[in-house]
C-alpha cells in the first residue's frame, strides 16, 4: 500500500522535460511543489497551471551551480510551505562529445551542474531535514550512471559520481533520511537540444527514436515519493522496452 500524505517537494530543473513532468505528476497527487530553474517563464506558467487545476505550487529562480543560492532555493521552500520533506535532484546537463574534441568548457558545466548542483542541494536540505527528524533525497541520475557509451565519458562520470553520492548518502543516513537514485534510459526532453559536438548529436539522434515519455520517469519518481516511511527505494532504472 502507498502513503497518500501531502509532502512538500523540490524539484530542480523543473522547467522542461523529466522536472516538469515530475511537478504535473506530484501535484497531481496531492504534494505541494516548489520549482526550481533558469527559466522562470517556463516555471510561472506552470506553477499557473498547477494552480488552476488545484495543485497547490510555487516556484523560485534557481541555478544550481551556486551553493548560495540553492541554500535561498531550499529556505524559500520552506518559507513557503513550512517544512521540506523530498529534494529531487534534477537538473542536468549533457553537451556530449568525444574527449578528443577538448570541449572543456562544457566538461566542466557537467560537472557544476550534474555534480556540484546535487552536492549543493544535498548540503541545503540535509541539516534541515535532520532537524525535521526526517526527510527524502531523490537523485535522478541515467543508464549512464551504471554504462559508458562514446562521445559520453564526461556525462557518464557526473552520472556515476551521483550514483556514488546517492549511495553514501543512503548509508550514512540511514533510518532518517531516505534516498532514491532514478536512472532513466533515453526519454524525452530538450537534453539532446544542446549538444554542440556533430558526431554526437548524430549518435544520439539514433537513441532517440525510441524515446520515453518524460511521464514515465515521472512516474518512478512518483512511485519512490509515495512508500511509507520505513520503506526506502533505492533505485530504480527505467529504460525504452525497445533499448539494447
Ligand atoms: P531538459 O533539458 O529538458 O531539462 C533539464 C533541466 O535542468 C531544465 O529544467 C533546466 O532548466 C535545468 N537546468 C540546467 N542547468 C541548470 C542550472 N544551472 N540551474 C538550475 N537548473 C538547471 O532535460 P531532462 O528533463 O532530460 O533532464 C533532467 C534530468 O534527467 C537530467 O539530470 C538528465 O541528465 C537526466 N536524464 C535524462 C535523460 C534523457 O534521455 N532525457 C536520460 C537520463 C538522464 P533551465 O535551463 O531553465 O535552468
């Protein structure tokens, strides 16, 4: 049996493809959301939406590559809703190419993003949720988190290392704060959109034919949000049924 109780939940990253659809399913079930991305058009209009279909939503700017702001992100949340109960480590970034391609720049934008934007959000809701006496950390991280394809190195290490963080996490947590590592196959969502590297756009176009719905990741999240307390999924991978 599920836990029906209203939870107040964070997502990151919530103004496009899986964080959006995170936001619809988790309103849609009652939790109260509080959003977080660059693009606060995109996230007014759906908190609006939300709203007039009586989800109860807000949202905050938010750029997960500054410690500071997150902090602001979570207290705002809080401020806003009275207590934080679930984080959904979401936003992230994939320029992929191949590391002869010395595209270091967006090396490094993968791991600010997909790694010190999960470290931060875990430093801002990990006090408070001790002192709440308990909490949920939901890290979505990829199929690239357990496999390496080319053009994928650098993306594949942000994911590994939140596969890595999600596990110490859970151990050094454990009984209070429960957490949930999401590793989605090929779904879909603007992530390919900003791919610069033209062997790797190539490549992932051929991945993406048979894409997911960013629902069905909704959905697992959604899955993992609703067990009661003593029950804590710790993984969960969702790939297209037509994936090698
Ligand atoms: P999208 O590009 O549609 O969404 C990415 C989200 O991250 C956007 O809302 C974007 O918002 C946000 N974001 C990017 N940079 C920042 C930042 N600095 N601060 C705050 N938010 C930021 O892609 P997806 O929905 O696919 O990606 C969501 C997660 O799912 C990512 O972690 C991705 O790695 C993972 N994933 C996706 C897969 C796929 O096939 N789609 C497969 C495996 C994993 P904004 O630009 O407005 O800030």
């Amino acid at each position: 049996m599920t836990q029906t109780t209203t939870k107040t939940v964070l997502v990151t990253g919530a103004s496009s493809g899986i964080g959006e659809a995170t936001a619809r399913r988790l309103a849609a079930d009652g939790h109260r959301v509080f959003l977080g991305a660059r693009r606060t058009d995109r996230l007014e209009a759906l908190v609006e939406e939300i709203t007039k279909e009586g989800g109860s939503a807000d949202f905050r700017r938010l750029d997960v590559t500054d410690a500071a702001d997150v902090r602001a992100f979570v207290q705002a949340a809080r401020a806003a809703f009275g207590r934080v109960d679930v984080l959904v480590n979401n936003a992230g970034v994939m320029p992929l190419s191949p590391l002869e391609a010395l595209r270091t720049d967006e090396w490094d934008r993968m791991i600010d993003v997909n790694v010190r934007g999960v470290l931060h959000g875990i430093a801002a809701v990990l006090p408070m949720m001790r002192e709440q006496g308990g909490g949920h950390v939901v890290n979505v991280a990829s199929v690239g988190a357990h496999e390496v394809v080319p053009t994928a190195a650098v993306y594949c290490a942000t994911k590994f290392a939140v596969r890595a963080l999600s596990e110490g996490l859970r151990q050094e947590s454990a009984g209070d704060i429960r957490v949930t590592l999401v590793s989605p196959g090929v779904t879909e969502s603007e992530l390919a959109d900003h791919i610069g590297d033209a062997e790797a756009r190539e490549a992932m176009k051929a991945r993406r034919a048979v894409a997911l719905p960013a629902s069905a990741i909704a959905d697992a999240i959604a899955y993992a949000v609703a067990q009661p307390p003593e029950v804590d999924v710790n993984e969960i991978v969702v790939r297209p049924a037509a994936s090698a």
